[in-house]
C-alpha cells in the first residue's frame, strides 16, 4: 500500500470518529433541551393548576362568607343571629375549622352560627341555643332573645325590674297593668254660634281622636313592710324618665313620696325600632321563614302598649 492511501484512509477514520463523537453530543444536547422543555411543561402546568386551585378558593371564601375562631377578635355580631346546623357545603378545605358563615339580604347582613360552635362565641342565649333566629337584647350586645319570645320576654323583664325598684325604694305597696290602647279617630257634632267652621245652621264637624283600651291586665302587684329607700340598680329602664323621676324624689329625704302613679311606653325602651323590622321580616321572607305575623306588626303593638306603675309608700 501507498503511503498517501494509508495516510487518507487515516484520515477518513478520523473523520468519521469525529462525525459519532458529533452526533453522540447532539444527541445529548437534544436529550438536555427535551427534559428541560419537558420540566418547563410539567412546571406550567402545576403554576396553572396552582392558579386555578387558588382562584376556585376564593371564589368558595366569597360565595360561603365562614367564619373562623380568629375572626372574632374584635368583630361586632349583628343584632339579627341564627343558630344553624352544619351543612356538607362547608365540608371542603377551604371552610375547615369555620364556626358559623355570614349572610346578606339587599345589603343587610346577618351571622348564622353552627349548633356545635356556638360556645366559642361567646354570647348567651335565652331560653336555649337551638337553632332559630335571636336578636339582641338591647341592654347587653353578648346577650340575645329568640325572636318568637322577644317581645313578651321584654315586658316580663321590665315588669320585674318595677317589682325591684318598688322594693328597693321601700313601697308598701305596688301594682303593674299592661294596657293595650286602641285609637280612633271619630268625628262629633257640636251646635254653636259664630263658629268659624259653622256650617247652616250652625253645626260644626270635629274631628277627635279618643283613646280607649283593648287589654287591661294586671301583671303584677304586692305589698311590702316598707323600709327606708337605697338606690336601685336599673337596666332595662334606666333611660325612662318618669322611672328616673321616681327615684330622686324618693331618695331625696326633703322632699318625700307617698302616692304615685306612671305611664310607662313599652315602646321607649324596646330593642327593636320599626326600621330595624321592616329589615327582619324582609330577610324572614327571603328565607322563607316567615311566620303567621310580621316583626313589623309586633312593634307597632308595642307602640300602643303602656305599663301602668302605681306605687304606694
């Protein structure tokens, strides 16, 4: 063999390591990119589901509204709260540990509360924690009234607290009527001369509003030894001004009590305004919970409702 034959076939060998030493790198070289692209994938789409798992979360706090044991620090409880049972849609990751959920009604909220988280919010319940509607007791905001109860339960309370203050003031003797007024408004006939409003021969057209009564109960009434006045701790009606009244001139030793009689409106110390229930019938109705009478009807009762308080010392 020639020298120059064995000297390019030499080379052809170099060559051709040089081309597998090439394609064994471009194959490595492709296998990088491809792992990496691959990764890339794999990291897109956990990002995506990420996203996506995340915004189904919020969409759950927003739609749901709990309530978690750390929102209560400093959280004020609406007036209007139902004790509910848990429900299986709070059964998801995103509602774990929740102690009741918000609800709204055309911008009024409301705080349901779950049967077996009502402990940890603090708040008393009368008579019981079941499941209903409560709504605040206005002399004490930890403190709520099932609502079928509310209003009876407040003139009871009232009731009582004038049985304390008459012996705490050392009355021999008091009694409470619950009356019920009933107005109308009737038109009289009056005969006189010169009457502005005269018409032929005189006959003049009045218009008078009486008031009469439905009810006359009484709810209360005892006597007692009497003693010397010490002051009395009031709550319900502790704004009254003729319960006020009472009080000084009774523990004023110059100017002493023997007989007094008082006109106390239920309606100037209830918790529940006629605003406030429009607002609760309109979610009692949202709700389909309505019962055979509104709150609306209940305060407009209380309006014409009056306790006479006589007291005798």
């Amino acid at each position: 063999m020639k020298i120059n034959e064995l000297v390019h076939d030499v080379k052809d060998g170099i060559d051709d390591a040089k081309l597998k030493v090439v394609d064994v790198v471009d194959k490595a070289e492709l296998d990088k990119h491809a792992k990496e692209l691959g990764d890339a994938a794999v990291g897109a789409a956990q990002s995506l589901a990420e996203v996506i798992n995340n915004g189904k979360n919020n969409w759950n706090l927003k739609r749901l509204k709990p309530i978690f044991l750390n929102d209560l620090n400093g959280m004020q409880c609406s007036r209007l709260v139902r004790i509910v049972e848990r429900e299986k849609k709070f059964d998801i990751a995103v509602c774990e540990g929740s102690i009741g959920y918000w609800d709204t009604c055309k911008g009024e909220r409301w705080i349901n509360i779950f049967k077996d988280s009502v402990s940890k919010f603090g708040l008393d319940f009368y008579p019981n924690d079941e499941v209903n509607f409560y709504y605040v007791d206005p002399t004490n905001k930890d403190s709520y009234i099932v609502l079928d109860e509310y209003f009876d339960r407040l003139k009871q309370v009232r009731v009582s607290e004038l049985q304390k203050i008459a012996q705490d003031l050392g009355a021999k003797y008091f009694r409470v009527t619950y009356m019920k007024e009933r107005t109308t408004l009737s038109k009289k006939s009056a005969n006189g001369k010169g009457s502005v409003h005269k018409k032929g021969n005189g006959s003049v057209q009045l218009n008078a509003t009486e008031k009469k009564y439905d009810r006359m109960d009484i709810v209360a009434e005892m006597s007692f030894p009497g003693h010397e006045p010490v002051m009395p701790r009031v709550r319900y009606l502790k704004r009254d001004p003729n319960i006020l009244n009472l009080i000084e001139m009774r523990m004023d030793p110059k100017g002493p009590v023997n007989h007094q009689t008082l006109n106390i409106k239920l309606s100037s110390s209830s918790g529940l305004k006629e605003t406030d229930a429009v607002k609760v019938d309109m979610i009692l109705k949202s709700l389909k919970m309505a019962g055979n009478t509104t709150v609306s009807s209940e305060v407009q009762n209380e309006a014409k409702s009056i306790l006479e308080y006589e007291i005798n010392f």
